[in-house]
C-alpha cells in the first residue's frame, strides 16, 4: 500500500518568545539565516550585514528570554553565528568579518550573557570569509594580508588562503575554553565551510580559482585524515594527518601529487549545499541532487521536477527515512534515496521555507515532540513535520496486546520446558503476574499524562539508546558511537544486580572501552576531587553496595572475570594509578555491614592489592599508599616498616603523625619503632622535632631512656670521647634533651622525685659562676676584702674573704 507524505503542525510560533519580531523576520526577509539548537528549543535568526535592525534574533521556545541585538553601520554585524552542542547549557557563537568572536550562554535566570570575547586574527592580519564548528572545534577560513607570508614563497592571490581550527569546549558553569590557532591547510583557495555531525565540508565558491573549482575537502577530525574528492570525476584520495606531530596540508602540493584530478574541467555549478547525516547533499542548476559521502565517493540521488530558476532562489534540502526532502520555492518534492523516484510533490502556501538541522544524537527535547523521525519545517506559519503516515487499513496491535506478546518471548526464551508459552496462557495463569500488571496499567487503571511523566526519563534513554545502536549496526563505528554506547550499558549495568551475565558483560566492556566504562561509574558515583588529594562522594548506599559488594564469594565464576570493586580498582590502576588510594579510602568509609568494607571477608585494601598485582610485583609507591591508607593497624606498621627499610624517615614520621590522637596505640608502636633506629645511628638527627612530636605524652623519661638502652648498639671496645674515623658517632645527651623534655612537658609532678632522672629536666634557670680559665699554681688570700675566688671543683678548696680570721 501506497505511503502517503504529511506535513503536520508541530508548535505555532507564539510558544516562542519574541514571536512577532519572529513572524517578522521569517516572512520579510529571504536571505534571512535560521539556524536551530542541537535541543530544538532556541531558533536563531541572523539577517545579512547592511539588513535594518535587528540583524540577530535568538528565540527560544518555553520560558527563558530572548536575544536580540543590532549593531550600528559603521559596525557590520556578525558573518556567520551558530549554535555549540554543550549539554550542560546553550551557547550562541558569533564571528565577525575581523575575526572578533563571542561566545554567548544562556543561564536559568539571568538569560543570555556573554561568556568570552576573542580575536581569531590578532593584529588585524587577516580577514575572515567563513567559518563552521565541528565536533568541539572552531574552523575558520582566512585570507591572508598582503606581506604576511614569507617573500621567497610568496603564493598568488588565488591561494592566499589559509584554514585554521581552534578548540572550543565548555569550562565550569559559565565559561568556555578556546585552545590554541593550528594551521590545517596552507595556501588553499577560498573555501566555504559547511560542517555535518562528525565531517567538515570543504566547498568552492562563486571565487575560487577556476581551475581547482571541481575539487572540494573532506576532513574528518575523528579519524584525522582529508579526503579530495572530485565529484565530477567520480576520484578521491585521502590523507592521514597526526595532529599530535602538528602535521598540516599544503594545498598545493597536495594537488601536485594527485594529477588525475587536474584535468581541465568546468567549475561545479552547485545552486545549493546541504549537510546531512549521511553526508553532503548538492543541488545543481539543472535540478539533479547528489551526495558526496564521507569517505568521498559521489553518487545520484534524482532529479527534481523542476529545476531552480536562478541563484537567487530559495532551496532547502534534507532526508529522513530513506526519503530526499526538496523545498524549492513553493514547492515541497520527497524522492527515495534508493531509487530516485519521486515519490510525493506538494505545493505550499508560502515559498519562505526553511528545513531545521536534526537534532543532534543524545540530546533529546524536554518537551518530547513526536516528529517520529521525520524533518522539521519552519516557516511564519509555524514549526511543521514532514514525515510519513501509516497506511489506512493497517491495525496496529494495542499496547495490552504488545505487553503479552513480549512477555511470552521472554518468558520462552527463559524457560526450560519443551511446550510452546502462548500470549493467552499467560493472560490467565496467575503465575506470570508481572505482565498482567503492565497491561493494567495500560489498560486506563492509570491516567496515561501520568504513565507518561512517570516513565519519561526512561523512555527518553531507552529510545536514544536503540538510535545509537542502529547507527551503530548501519556502519557507524566511529569511536565516539561506541564510547557512548559503553557509558550507557555501564550505567544500566551498575542499576542491576552485578551477577551471573551481567557482571560478565561488565567485564568485557571495561576490557574492551576502559576509559569509557570509568566514565560512567565516575558519574554514577558522583566522585569528585575535594582539592586535597581526596575523593568525595554524594552517590546513594544503594549504589556503593553494589560496587563493594563480592557478588563472586563463595561462587564458580569464569576465568578472569572480577568482582565490581576489583574491576573498578584495576580499571584505576591502569588508567590513573594516583587515584586508587584515595579511592579505595572513599570505598573504605561507605561499606556497611556485609558489603565488603566494614563486614566479614578481606579488607578493601588486600582486595585492591590482590589486583594491581602478586606480593613483590606490585608497584612500591601505589602499594604503600594503599597500607598507610587503610586505616589497619598492621596494614600500616607493614608500610612504615617498608618506608624505614628504604630510609624514608621523614614519611615515616608524618604518616606516624597522620594517625591522629584517635590512634595512640598505634602511634606508640610507631614511635619505638622510629626510636629505635634514633638510638642505632644518626640518621634520624634531622627529623628530630618530628620525632618529638610523636612523642607519647604519657611516656616517663625512664621508661624512654630504658627504651633507649634496650636498642643501644653494643659496645665493642673501651668507650672513647671521640668516635673512630668513618665509624657512627654515639648517642649523645644532647640529643636526647630535647626528647626528655618531651616527655616531661605535662609539667613537674608535686611530691617526691618519682625518677631517678627527673632533676635533669628541671633546671634552675640560672647557671653558677663561669670559673676562671688561667693556671693557678699557689692559693692565696686575695688582698681586696669582699673579693670572691673559685678553685677548679677537683680541688675541694674555696677560700672566701673572712675578714682578719682566717
């Protein structure tokens, strides 16, 4: 049965803000740009310099505020402006004929603001005649001044061209960040610039030398590679490119290595280009359409019934389901891509027509327009549809009746018995109640606004989710299609219980896409960094459990396959090894009872040590920060135990410190573990105040200096005052002051002398008299009455001034 083309009413312009200006603009000027946000809610407007004001308009549909600017004469406005596939927020990209550029952002409530303003050609050196955005990039097409290339090379004025490219991402909650100029094509004639989703069009223009008029560039930044395609010759070549190397094309020797594209030919009359999905679409002057793929290979689509009268006509080309979409003037052509044959023709009611971009893959549209894959439509009428409608007489099965079909195949695929499960069966047994459920709810039990907001967000993944994988499975296998497609199985994956299968496919896809699949449990447990070398999280119990929990104890598991928890540690230690302690500290703090963490089985740390590797195999750094990190005691005597084989003393002493005073036990074994290799030799002298400060409070000065003894070096000879050349000097009192005085500082005890030792630390404050240096061989009574004199103590005599007695 014959399909039948439609063309329905989606939204009329008074959903958008500043819809007069808008009817305004879309039906008095025809050279007005549109262009249309990757979520379909923003419309943009930009009329051509010299246009009466406004020249720029930026509706948006739903609440928010609109933008709408205009600049002076003697300030052109703006050559081209765009939209950028930020998820987070929209942003509005602006680009002057002097290379200015602005990046606008629209926030929640202070509307539209200007995030970054910056020249793409300081200095005023060049001039900008197009530009285009690309996969997170900023691709401009520049002439270049006279005087700015170097003389001896000094290229013709056809190729005093050049294309530039500059990344542009989003940075925190309003702000962007633009990377730095990189040349991509030298010496190249002008090129308009036309971008797909993952391809940028390289087209000639009304100026472009004749003789390479016929030549048009495919650049695909994800494979970093150009393709020159020559659609008239049915030619292409590609070219690698490593940007890592700063590789860039001359043009013109690009072309001198290709002469069969060089061959005399007439420059390609091209009334219309149009990127699409499948790659660029061209309109010729005699109403054939063509599209050249991305790999640079040309082919028909069809030719339209009526060719465009000149170059100043309006036409507007797009495809969806297979079908090419013509608006020509009034004119409204759907042929089959297939075959070329034109399948409907519709004459409008206005000829100022435009055909919005599709949105882009992942972003879905908050208020769920159904345009069931067709295009859109604008015009001053309003947003429409062109799709098609389901032929008449077809009975679509009612959703009660699609629950039970699809709960018998899943329920017969599971099932062990030889006996076929029918739809009927399971309306009647009790047994499958789960189905019966949904088909009540189906039914009308409940309200179907309800269901619908209920399962939106559900529906919204699960449909972009089956998009992405029929891209997938139609030859898209780029790497961004796989990564997303790994980050939505993980996300799916960590909602489930992590066993049997499940867990299996886990595996493979942190195999298989590390980095991807690490994204996605990076989001699903919403770890951030705290800026202190530490990891926080506000994910929910639920979710830790699952990702702690050894859903492998006490099971057969296959080979190589890992538990959540190791799988995310080896994933870590692979990709970014600093983060796996702080990780697995984080892990530590979550657990709960039976989880792993704070249950029965093996520590989080011994988990994570079993996978980076076997006992003396493991990286040294990584395996002392997972025990210091533990919060076990014997965990941490083994890393600062390693950390004194190695004579790290300082590390040893702070992660002594680190403990706290929650920990003064394990402090105090740390403390005699350090105190004695202080008393074996003197390499611990400089880490002294450290030492002192992990110090027990509680510690008696006998009891250190007792501890001291038990570790002395043994003496092998009578002692000496001093140390033997190359030998390790002693133990001195001096060092040990500052050490006693620790151990008294609680302050003197009241009452008796409890130590034999203790009036060391208690001195007077004032120290006696200095005696005399010089050689005294005769005492005598000095003559000077009141005159004291001191004989050196080993003498046992003072004599003092007495008066006349003696």
């Amino acid at each position: 049965m014959k399909r039948a083309g439609t063309l329905r009413l989606l939204l009329d312009l008074s959903n958008f803000s500043g819809a007069a200006r808008l009817r305004e603009l879309l039906a008095g000027d025809p050279a007005v740009r549109v262009r249309c946000s990757p979520d379909g809610r923003h419309l943009l407007l930009l009329r051509p310099p010299g246009a009466p004001a406004p020249q720029l308009l930026v509706a948006v549909r739903g609440s928010g505020a609109e933008l709408e600017r205009a600049w002076p004469e003697d300030h052109p406005s703006p050559l081209d402006a765009f939209f950028l596939p930020w998820p987070a927020r929209p942003a509005l990209v602006l680009v002057w004929e002097s290379g200015i550029t602005e990046v606008w952002g629209a926030g929640m409530e202070l509307g539209w603001r200007l995030l970054q303003s910056t020249e793409l050609c300081p200095g005023g050196e060049a001039r900008v005649v197009a530009v285009a955005a690309v996969r997170g990039r900023l691709v401009w097409c520049e002439e270049l001044q006279s005087g700015t290339e170097d003389p001896i090379e000094r290229p013709v004025a056809a190729f005093n061209y050049r294309v530039c490219v500059r990344t542009l991402e989003p940075s925190g909650e309003a702000g962007t960040n633009l990377g730095r100029t990189r040349v991509l094509l030298h010496h190249c004639p002008p090129f308009g610039l036309l971008a797909s989703r993952k391809d940028l069009f390289l087209v000639p223009t009304a100026t472009t030398w004749p003789g390479v008029a016929h030549i048009l560039l495919i650049w695909s930044p994800s494979k970093g590679k150009v393709i020159v395609s020559a659609p008239c010759l049915g030619l292409s070549h590609s070219k690698i490119l490593n940007p890592r190397q700063g590789d860039t094309w001359d043009f013109r020797t690009l072309l001198r290595g290709l002469p069969g594209l060089l061959s005399p030919r007439k420059p390609l009359a091209v009334h219309t280009w149009a990127p699409a999905p499948q790659g660029l679409l061209l309109l010729d002057f005699r109403g054939t359409v063509r599209l050249v793929q991305s790999h640079g290979g040309t082919r028909a689509v069809g030719t339209l019934q009526e060719a465009p009268a000149g170059p100043e006509g309006s036409a507007a080309l797009g495809i969806f389901h297979g079908t090419l979409a013509c608006v020509l003037g009034n004119t409204l052509e759907l042929l089959d891509m297939g075959s070329g044959q034109l399948l409907e023709r519709k004459v409008l009611s206005t000829d100022r027509v435009y055909l919005l971009e599709p949105p882009a893959p992942g972003v879905k549209d908050e208020e769920e327009m159904d345009i069931g894959g067709g295009l859109r439509m604008l015009s001053a009428l309003g947003l429409f549809c062109v799709g098609w409608e389901a032929p008449q007489g077809l009975e679509l099965p009612s959703a009660k009746d699609l629950v039970f079909e699809e709960a018998c195949i899943y329920y017969q695929r599971r099932s062990l018995r030889g006996a076929q499960l029918t739809p009927e069966e399971l309306r009647h047994d009790s047994t499958f109640r789960a189905p019966q459920a949904l088909a009540s709810i189906l039914q009308g039990h409940l309200p179907p606004s309800t269901l619908l907001t209920t399962l939106r967000a559900e529906l919204r993944d699960y449909r972009g989710l089956e998009q992405l994988k029929t891209q997938l499975v139609a030859g898209d296998d780029e790497e961004a299609g796989w990564t997303e497609l790994a980050e939505h199985e993980v996300a799916r994956l960590l909602r489930t219980e992590l066993t049997g299968d499940q867990l299996v496919q886990l595996n493979t896809i942190f195999q298989a896409l590390p980095t991807a699949a690490w994204g996605a449990t990076l989001r699903a447990l919403q770890l951030q960094p705290d800026g202190n070398g530490r990891l926080r999280s506000q994910a929910l119990p639920d979710v830790w459990k699952k990702v702690l929990g050894d859903t492998t104890a006490g099971k057969e598991t296959p080979s190589g396959i890992l538990p959540p928890f190791e799988l995310l540690c080896q994933c870590l230690c692979q990709l970014e090894p600093r983060w796996l302690p702080p990780f697995v500290e984080l892990a530590q703090q979550q657990g709960g009872p039976g989880w792993g963490a704070g249950g029965p089985g093996l520590p989080l740390y011994r988990r994570a040590l079993a996978v980076i590797g076997e006992e003396g195999n493991r990286p040294e750094t990584l395996e002392l920060e997972l025990l210091l990190g533990s919060g076990r005691p014997k965990a941490v005597l083994q890393a600062v135990s390693q950390l004194v084989q190695k004579e790290q003393w300082e590390r040893a002493l702070e992660a002594g410190l680190a403990l706290g005073p929650s920990s003064p036990l394990l402090r105090s074994e740390i403390f005699k573990l350090l105190l004695a290799q202080f008393a074996q030799h003197r390499q611990l002298d400089a880490h002294l105040p450290l030492l002192c400060r992990l110090c027990p409070p509680e510690l008696a000065p006998d009891e250190l200096l007792l501890l001291l003894q038990t570790h002395l070096p043994d003496e092998v000879g009578p002692p000496t005052p001093f140390p033997e050349p190359g030998s390790e000097p002693p133990l001195t009192v001096g060092l040990l002051k500052a050490l006693l005085e620790q151990t008294g500082a609680q302050g003197r005890p009241s009452g008796p002398v409890l130590s034999l030792y203790e009036d060391i630390l208690w001195d007077p404050g004032t120290p006696p008299p200095t005696p005399p240096r010089g050689p005294m061989s005769t005492l005598q009574v000095s003559d000077h009455p009141g005159l004291e004199v001191w004989v050196p103590s080993g003498q046992g005599l003072c004599v003092t001034d007495m008066g006349n007695h003696l």
